[in-house]
C-alpha cells in the first residue's frame, strides 16, 4: 500500500454522501424485496443478492446497514426498518447454538441500536432497552458456551466446522461476550458454575493470537511476519494443536485476507476496550496487562503485513498465496484492478482493514505513538478513498449492493464470472457492504467532530 497522508475525514465527506445516497434506495428495495423464506441474502450473481446456505451469519449486517443508514441520515424510514426487522426475525440468531458468528449477527443489531439509546439518537424508552441488552446477554452466553479446551489449558470458541476448529473470523466476534460481560451476564454451567464472559473472550483471543497469527518466530517454513492462516485444527480428545488450515483461502500457508482483516479490526477494537477498562477482576494466569500486549503485537504485524502485501489503494487479492499473484509483482505502488483476468480481489477484507487500522491508529496515538498512529490512520483514509469512489463503489442503481469486488468461496466456486470475464468480479456481499457502512460512520463521525462510535460504548 502506497499510504496517502493526504487524504483526511473532510475531504471523504463529498464521498461518503455520495455513498449514503446510493445505498438509500438499495436498503429500502432490498428490505422490500427480500423473501425471508430463502433465507438470508449473502452474496450478488449478476447484481441480485442471492443465499448460500452454509451459515446464517448474516442476517445482521443487512438490518444493521438500515441501522447505520438512520445512524447516519437521520432518515427514521431506516431506523424502522431496522429495529422492525430486528424484532421481528433477529431472535433466532440470538439463541443459535451452532455458529461463532453472535458478534456479527447481534451486535450489529441489538448493539447498534442499544448504542443509538446511549448516543440519544433515538428516544430513550426503558421496555425496549432492556429488550435489545436482554439479546446481547443471551447472546454472549450461548457464544461462549461453544467451547473446547486445549492441552495448554486455554480454550477456544470453535466454529461451525465443529469442535476441532478455531477460526481467525470469531476474533470479531468476541464483540458479544465483551458486551454481554459488560452487561453484568455470566454463562451458568453445570453446578452452577459462572464463567466471566470477559475472561473467555480474552482466553480465545490469546489462543487465536498464538495459533492463528505468525510472528516470524520459525514455526514452519513459511512463518512470514503477520501471515494469519484461517483455521487452526485441534485433537479434541487431548486438545493438542494438530496444523494449520483453511476454509476460504487458497492454502493453510498463505494468508486469506479477509482472515487477516478479522485480526486486524478484531485486534484494534478490543484495545479500544482494553484501555476504557480496570485492571482488576482478571485472573493471576491472564491479566489485562498481558492481553493487551499480545492483541497490540498482533495488530501491528497484520497491518505491516497489509501494507506489504496490498495494491496502493490497500485493497488486496483474495488470498496472498493464490497461484496468479506472482504475476504482479511487487504490488505495493500499483493501482488496484478489480477487472484482471488472473485473481479476484477482495474489497470486502479492504473495508474491514480499513476499519482497524484507524481504531488501531487512534488506540496508538492514546498511548503517545503520534508515528505509528498517524500512519495508520492515514492508512485508513487511503483504503476509504478507494472504496467510496469506483471502481468499487456500486453506482447503478439496479445493482442490489454497495460494494463491488467482494469475494466469497473463491475456492468452492461460489462467486460469480460474469459473462466474458475469467475471474469472479464485480460483485457484493453482505459483510462487505456492511464494513463499508461502518467505515463511511467512521469517517463522518470523524469529519464532523461527533461522538466516536464503539461496540462497547
């Protein structure tokens, strides 16, 4: 990534109301549109967002975009949309046992909306608070209630794969056990037991961060500082760690960048919490202290991974490691070309990214590392000029989402070829269009001196 320190919030704003206006009518004609009995939308073919029954992780982002439309806008039609979606469909992903998507599901909906009530960006009403953090404690429970232990006496939450698996995305996720911890809610097992929602979350982190993350420390021969393999596999039988693995990349030794964007966002925005929290109420084997530091390695050598490995704009291909990226060489002073004819890249991990790098940037310029922190930032506003802006930005009206060269399955084949293209191009996803909602927040919110917005606020 070539980093732009001369793009700032200000000069995106022409941008980002560029983008608030497209994404009006897309919202509204897709809540109108959508048939709930399919499904969930996931991902466009051919500019219409279809489902993929793999998962239902999410449902949340498309109400949450109304949610952050209304955040935005101040338009109520989208507030209404959201919060009567969210009532009306939201509740079976609060109790869902089988995914680690909680974070994504609910906290984009419950916890934006309970997050506008603190804000006082929508009327305060007792009932309908308790309702929306009622979701977030049941939320948090049955997240962390998807357990396995490993030999070294951490744990993790494992993904839908099943017990063996620990997946680089639920990073994100950790979002509803922070706030249902917040809360005041704890997970009553066997004996009544009551496990702190707050010492799990970090025990996966820490667990994530040392299987999941490469420090350049030798662990295999392709430990490159800040690779991020998507799934780490485990022996449940005695919880040893078995090898690396993937689901959505290319190959377990290189980096899928969606899987390196949840590092990164999921990394810088529990420092975030971190900082806002006390020292005490943790245990004698994992104290505030040592988290903090190890999240803080692990952000800083994933976006020195990005910059290096990412176009000049910071958008990057689908995975590092895919077999038509040597091709391009170095990279790094190179516009991005969503439309080549050799690999997909993936606007979607460009938006999540961008995303932490500014809350990593800002967490930095807190602690006095006006460098650091600055470049990262700058780095931010460097992949958001790119997103708002086309190729990337989805300008027709006709076409269902916002953010185009989002990338799915690559490896599957899930994602779309459009006629006379040999590679999946120009198409939308959920999540993507979603990360661009939260990132164009950012940015306004920022511009326009208001109030900086966190899951946890």
């Amino acid at each position: 990534m070539k980093i732009d320190r001369r793009v700032s919030p200000r000069s995106l704003l022409p941008s980002v109301t560029r983008f608030l206006d497209l994404a009006a009518g897309k919202i509204e004609r897709l809540a109108a549109q959508w048939d709930p009995a399919r499904g969930t939308p996931v991902f466009t073919v051919g500019g219409r967002y279809t489902t993929r029954g793999w998962t239902e992780w999410t449902q949340g982002f498309q109400y949450g975009c109304a949610i952050l439309q209304f955040d935005m806008t101040g338009d109520d039609r989208f507030l209404e949309i959201g919060r009567k979606l969210t009532v009306e469909r939201m509740a079976p992903h609060v109790s869902h046992v089988g995914v680690h998507d909680h974070g994504f599901n609910n906290v984009s909906t419950y916890g934006n909306l309970r997050r506008l009530m603190a804000e006082e960006r929508i009327p305060f009403d007792r009932a309908e608070l308790d309702f929306y953090e009622l979701a977030l404690k049941v939320s948090g429970a049955v997240q962390a209630a998807r357990w396995s232990t490993t030999a070294r006496g951490g744990g993790y939450i494992y993904s839908f794969n099943g017990p063996q698996s620990l997946f680089s995305d639920t990073l994100r996720s950790l979002r509803s056990l922070v706030v249902a911890h917040q809360l005041g809610h704890a997970l009553m097992t066997e004996n009544d037991v009551a496990v702190n929602l707050q010492q799990r979350a970090f025990e996966h982190a820490m667990t994530t961060l040392q299987y999941n993350v490469y420090y350049g420390a030798g662990r295999d021969a392709f430990d490159v500082p800040g690779r991020v393999a998507h799934e780490s596999i485990f022996n449940v039988a005695d919880g040893n760690y078995r090898c690396a693995s993937t689901q959505q990349g290319y190959s377990p030794f290189s980096t899928w960048t969606r899987g390196l964007a949840w590092i990164l966002c999921g990394c810088a925005e529990q420092l975030e919490y971190l900082a806002s929290t006390k020292a005490k109420g943790w245990s004698a084997s994992l104290s505030k202290s040592k988290v903090t530091i190890a999240l803080k390695k692990a952000a800083i050598t994933v976006a020195e991974f990005h910059i290096q490995n990412s176009f000049a704009d910071g958008v990057p291909f689908w995975d590092t490691g895919a077999p038509g990226v040597a091709q391009f060489g170095d990279i790094r002073l190179r516009p991005s070309d969503p439309h080549n004819d050799v690999e997909p890249l993936d606007s979607s991990a460009a938006a999540i990214c961008a995303q932490g790098y500014l809350r990593l940037g800002n967490y930095l310029l807190s602690l006095g590392d006006r460098k650091n922190g600055n470049r990262y930032r700058a780095a931010a506003w460097t992949i958001a000029k790119a997103l708002f802006n086309e190729p990337y930005l989805s300008t027709d009206r006709r076409h269902q989402g916002l953010l185009l060269h989002s990338i799915y399955h690559n490896p599957n084949g899930w994602d779309h070829v459009p006629r006379g293209r040999k590679i999946p191009c120009g198409e939308s996803s959920m999540w993507g269009d979603y990360h661009a909602m939260e990132l164009a927040l950012l940015v306004k919110r920022e511009a326009e001196d208001t109030p900086y917005p966190c899951f946890f606020s």
